[in-house]
C-alpha cells in the first residue's frame, strides 16, 4: 500500500497542473487514463483483498 500510495501521489503532484486545452484532445487522454488506471487499480486491490 506504501509504494503504490507514494507513487500515485509523486504522479499526482506531478500531473496536476498539465492543461490541455483542446476539448477532444483531453476527453481522449480522460478516457486513456481511465482505461489503464482503473484495470490496474482494481488488480491491486484485488491482490490485497
């Protein structure tokens, strides 16, 4: 829980203030992110349960 707990939070800080300011553009990484962050957070918790 540690590491993944700092890792999210290090990535977090870090993404915070990126702007994309194309509508499309940004719904499309939305939707990336989601995808890939979802599958393995999921994976995770799983692991732990």
């Amino acid at each position: 829980f540690k590491i993944f707990n700092s890792m999210f939070e290090e990535l977090h800080q870090r993404q915070t203030h990126w702007s994309v300011p194309e509508s499309e553009l940004r719904e499309s990484l939305r939707l990336a992110v989601i995808e890939i962050l979802l599958p393995a957070y999921r994976s995770f918790i799983k692991r732990l349960a």
